[in-house]
C-alpha cells in the first residue's frame, strides 16, 4: 500500500527536493553518496527501479496513483508520495509536471573506468559536452546501437541532471557510465593513457583532411575502440585528437560541414558498434 501524503504547505522541507534545490544542490558534489536526483514519467522511473536506484519520495498528481504509477507505488510500498491535484502542482512547481510523475532518488556510486571497461569492445568517451539534451540523446542513441559503456570527462553535464535523463527515455540507467578522471587536469592524458593501457584504440570524431571515412575498415576490425565526440561547437580539444590513433570523419553531402554531437554520435555508434541480434 502506497504512503500517500496529501501536500498541503507549499514550503514544507520534504518538498524542496522537487521545488528549491538547485541540480548542483541535488548532485551535492561534496559528498556525492548523499546526492539525490529527479527521474519523472513512470516509464523512466520503472528503468531507474530496475537498475537498482533507491526512492526517496514521489511527487504526482493525485489521478496518477490509482493510473499509470500504480505498478511503481507498488514496487515502492514504504516511500512517502507526495500528492495534490494538477493545478496545485503546478503552482508549487513552478510547471505543470511532465507524465504527473517525480521520484527523488538516491544517486548510484559510479565504478571505476577499469571495472566498467572489462569486457567491453566498444565505448563512447564524450569530452566537455555541456547541453543536457545532447547527454541525454547520445545516452538513448548508445543503447540502441551497441555501445558497452560511456565515459564522460569531469566538465561534462551530469547524465543524472533531470533533462538529460527526461531525454535519454531512462536509457541513462541501462547503458553502464563513469566519469574517466576526478578532475579538469586528468583530461586527456592521463585518461587517454589509462585508455590505452585498457588495450582500446582510440577514434577522434573530429574535422580533419587527414581523417579517415567512418565506413573505412581498420575502423570496425579493431577488437576494442573508443569513440570520442567533442563539446558543441568547437569538437574534441586539438591536443585530444593529436593523442588518439584515428581520426575520423563522417562523409557529408551538399556542403554541409558536420551533425550536431548527437546525431554524429549516433551515425558513428551504428557504423562501429558490434552488431546483435534483433
């Protein structure tokens, strides 16, 4: 039986999870075990559930509980849910809520590169890339095509933060991520090395008249290969590039010179990734 709680003081401090605190509040960078994030939708929740993430609390509209989050509040039964109709909501958020549904959840401990990297043929690495929504698609194109795992440098946006995930479709919580580095200076030579002493050959998306054609050969032979994708606009750091083993470019038509990282991603992970079956 869920723990409904009827919300009625719009300031009381159980709410500020979902209204007051700010993504680096939630994150809690200081003492990361205690970090909190926001996953919305039943769909995304559920896929938060089944990769272990703990609740806190759910927010939602009171039609929601005996609707489309029942099969959640049923796997949650001791979680307080938090709970008005739409338009009080809305008020206290500020919005009106996406899917009527919120859960805080405790944020999960990121392995090591070298644990999540065992076994796996093909990872993305996404250098300083900064847009929530660029996160959160090239997560949903990584678990569609094949990619093992996902490595983010520390300047890159939190894959957790509540966009990325809302955009991701909660593939956030099916593709394994860490970040590679503890710190801005531990990017890109140390992380490349550690890369490499991983046994990966590295690829650098990148511009370059050099470059390789995605669809060359060498690319998709090698056992295991790391693809990295650069910060929008200005791509992947030239010292970057310069330290890996390819470079490489996707052929364009009608002069267009490049795809936004999302979709170049995407292009590159069908092209590279292991093929499975249907």
């Amino acid at each position: 039986m869920a723990h409904i709680v009827p919300v009625t003081d719009l300031s009381a401090p159980e709410l500020a999870v979902f209204t007051r605190l700010t993504q680096a509040q939630l994150r809690n960078r200081l003492e990361p075990e205690k970090g909190i994030f926001i996953a919305e939708s039943p769909k995304v929740i559920a896929l938060a559930l089944d990769a272990g993430c703990e609740p806190v609390s759910f927010l939602m509209e009171r039609r929601k509980i005996d609707g489309p989050a029942r099969g959640i509040l049923e796997r949650c039964p001791d979680v307080p849910v938090y709970t008005a109709d739409r338009e009080v909501l809305a008020g206290l958020t500020g919005y009106t809520l996406t899917r009527g549904v919120l859960c805080a959840m405790r944020r999960p401990v990121c392995p090591d590169v070298q644990t999540l990297c065992a076994g796996a043929r093909r990872v993305a690495v996404l250098e300083d890339i900064v847009d929530s929504t660029n996160i959160g698609a090239i997560f949903r194109s990584a678990a569609a095509l094949g990619v093992d795992a996902v490595l983010l440098t520390p300047s890159c946006c939190d894959p957790l933060c509540r966009r990325a995930v809302r955009v991701s479709m909660g593939t956030v919580f099916q593709v394994p991520w860490t970040q590679i580095g503890d710190c801005a200076d531990d990017w890109p030579d140390r992380g490349m090395d550690l890369l490499h002493q991983l046994g990966f050959r590295t690829a650098a998306m990148a511009l370059d008249d050099n470059s390789l054609r995605l669809d060359d050969p060498r690319l998709s032979a090698e056992d295991r290969l790391a693809i990295l994708l650069g910060t929008e606009g200005d791509g992947l750091r030239p010292h970057t590039v310069a330290r890996c083993d390819y470079t490489v470019r996707i052929p364009m038509s009608h002069g267009v010179d490049s795809l936004n990282v999302a979709a170049a991603g995407a292009v590159a992970f069908w092209q590279l990734c292991v093929r499975r079956p249907d």
